[in-house]
C-alpha cells in the first residue's frame, strides 16, 4: 500500500472506545445493543464474542492482504467473519449454555455486522497485523462498554439487581426498562446524553445524527 | 383446515406479535437509515419481502437436501450469507437486464440488502425452529410485511418530526430511538392475541 500510516496503539484502542465508538458515534451493528441488553451478563458476553470476532477478523485479514485478488476481496472478508462467528458460536454453545439459549440468534447474526466488514475493509485491508490488531481490539472494546452501560441501567432499573444480585431490594422496579420499549429508551437517552457532552464540552456537532445503517 | 389455521397464526405471529423491528430488534440499521419518506418505506418492503421469500424457500431447500443428509448443519451460518449473498448480487443482475424501469425503482435498495441481518435471520429461524417450506414461506412473507409496517409507520412520523422543534443533542437519531420505544410500547399489545 502506498501511504503506510504510523499508528500508535494505545491511539487506536482510544479512537475504538471513543471517537469511533461503534454503538453512540457510528450507530451501526445497532441490533444486538437493544436485543441483548436487558441483562449486564448477556451484554458482556455479547461484548465480548463481538470483540473476539473482531480482533481474529481483522488479524487474518490483514495477515492474507498480500495473496489477495482485490476484485474478490469482500465474497472473501464475507467468508472469514463467517467462519469466525461459526467459531464463537459453537464455542458459546458449548460452554456459556444458559446465556446462549437466550441470544444464540445473535450471536450468529454477527456475521451481518457492518462493524465488522467496515473494519476489515478501511482499516485491516491497508495495514500491518499488529495495528490491525489493536484497532480490532479498540472498535470491540468501544462496542463492548456500549452495551455494558446500557445493560447496566437497564438490569438495574428494570430488575433492581445487576449480574443477577439483588440491589435494590424491597423497591418495585420499572418492568418497563426490560421490554423493548425500554432498550429503545435507554439507547436514544443514552446516545442524546454523549451527544450533550460532545456539544457542551468540546463544541462538537453532536454525531450520530442522520447516519443509518 | 387446522394447517391453515397454524400457518394464518404464523404469519400474525410473525408481522405483528414477534414483528422484526420492534420485539427482535433485527435490521435496526436499515430501520433507522430508510424510515425518512414513505415512498421510499414502500419499495423497501417490496424489495425486502421478495428478496425474504426466495431466500427463506432457497435455503430452506439448500439446508433440507443438502445438509442435512451431509451432516454440515454446523456451517449454516457461511452457507446461509453464502445463498443470500449471491442470490441478491444475481437479482441484482438479472433485474438491470430484464426490466431497467423496476431496477431504478426498486434496485437501489437490493444493495443495501445483501448483507442485512433481518434477510439472514429468516433462514436461520427457519432452521431452528424446523419449518417445513409452507411454513418457512409463510414466515418470510409474514416477517417482511412485519417490516414494511413498521418502515411505514415510523417514516410517517418522522415526515412530521422534520418540522418539530428538537434540542440540538437529540436531533436525528436519538429521537428516533425513542420514538421507536413508544412504537415499540404499543406493539407490546400484540403479544396476548396468539399463544403458540
């Protein structure tokens, strides 16, 4: 590639968390950040298989972008986030059993991340194994505290407990918080809370606007 | 007359009680990203239907003839994106050659459906749940209806949010998410009309 980019990691895992945080700045992959999220449990075990799944993608990427037809290149990205994914979902089958019989469609959905494919194809496709790597590692990470801070309100306000410990004993929780009106909720509140933050301290034009997909 | 009766159950529990947007948060991206007019709603779920029929009959005979009998059930998820993949990439084709006029109608969406995650969880369910290809038809067709609702619904209101006064942090998409909460809220209603 022509123009190789110096990147430092720590800068990379840093843009992943914040200034490309996958779920309140890109809003993309938004499904499994409401669909999952009822319970802090589920959400760090879907936080992480994203960011497993992630991080291999963008390393096997990165690592076969020398041998690689530049015309068949996304069939192929297609197929290693495919193959992957299958990965983690026998893997979770296999060993987080209760959380998998309540999100397994999900997990297998990942396969249809744009995050993923966005990843591997700006970043994995033009850059060395160890950036691509933490870069991976940064965007999972990013996606991750996402829909741990949204799981974590939820929990705890539609349940009172968070992991599934009682907290907040003897008050009645909002049911609400844990129907899907509530991951709605929580999402949009949420992402209009950073937006705030963006705008009032750093004069920023408050992102996750109009963008979809 | 019970079979009929099963598959009219499937397909309202499919649009309205398990409806795709609102009760399996599937197809959020596109959801948030096309439900701006509601012409543009209506060739999505006109695309999206089709595309959910053919795909959902595709692999339903794919999985059915070739893997089971195989034993590869495991590689559903590369086969199933493999399937869905070249068939909207072919529809693609063929409709640019055969009918140009439907293709600056309806082809535009085909590209943004090829990898969606609504279009691949209607074969996965599928299989899950072991419908028979009756069955598997009457859920796409369900599922994709179900989505064109809620397209339709949600472009309709936000053709009048345009004109609201909205503070700066939530304009465009966290006033979406919340509206759709309230859609959400509503379709909860649903969930008592069928017990399967």
């Amino acid at each position: 590639m022509s123009h190789e980019h110096q990147y430092s990691n720590w800068q990379l895992i840093k843009d992943g968390l914040f200034k490309e945080n996958t779920i309140f700045r890109l809003a993309i992959s938004l499904c499994p950040a409401i669909a999952v999220t009822n319970g802090l449990k589920n959400g760090v075990y879907m936080g992480l298989a994203v960011m497993f799944v992630q991080v291999m993608v963008n390393v096997t990427v990165s690592s076969i972008k020398n041998f690689l037809n530049p015309l068949v290149r996304i069939p192929v990205f297609m197929l290693i986030i495919s193959g992957w994914v299958s990965v983690t979902d026998m893997v979770m089958a296999a060993y987080a059993r209760d959380v998998y019989r309540q999100m397994g469609l999900y997990i297998q959905l990942i396969v249809a991340f744009a995050s993923i494919l966005v990843m591997a194809e700006m970043f994995a496709s033009k850059n060395k194994v160890v950036p691509s790597f933490f870069n991976g590692l940064g965007s999972g990470l990013g996606f991750m505290v996402a829909l741990v801070v949204i799981s974590f309100f939820r929990e705890l306000l539609g349940r009172g407990s968070l992991w599934g410990f009682e907290i907040a004993g003897g008050s009645k929780p909002l049911l609400i918080m844990l129907l899907p009106t509530g991951g709605f909720f929580a999402v949009g509140i949420l992402m209009g809370f950073f937006n705030w933050i963006d705008i009032r301290f750093y004069g920023g034009k408050g992102a996750g606007g109009a963008s979809g997909h | 007359m019970s079979d009929f009766g099963s598959l009219i159950e499937l397909f309202v529990a499919a649009s309205l009680i398990n409806n795709f947007v609102f009760t399996r948060f599937l197809g959020l991206c596109i959801f948030f990203g096309v439900s701006k007019k509601v012409e543009t709603a209506v060739g999505m779920t006109i695309t999206f239907t089709a595309v959910m029929i053919i795909s959902s009959a595709l692999s339903w005979l794919i999985y059915t003839y070739a893997m089971i009998p195989l034993d590869i059930t495991f590689l559903k998820i590369v086969v199933f994106i493999g399937i869905v993949a070249a068939f909207v990439q072919s529809a693609d084709i063929i409709m640019r050659k055969i009918s140009p006029g439907l293709y600056y109608k309806l082809g535009v969406y085909l590209a943004l459906i090829a990898t969606n995650c609504i279009i691949l969880a209607v074969p996965l369910i599928n299989a899950a749940e072991g419908y028979s290809l009756i069955k598997s038809l009457v859920f796409g067709l369900g599922s994709g209806l179900g989505f064109g609702l809620a397209l339709v619904i949600m472009a309709s209101i936000r053709e009048k949010l345009e004109l609201a006064q909205v503070p700066r942090p939530f304009q465009g998409l966290p006033l979406a998410f919340v509206t759709t909460g309230l859609i959400a809220l509503a379709f909860t209603g649903f969930s008592g009309l069928i017990t399967l």
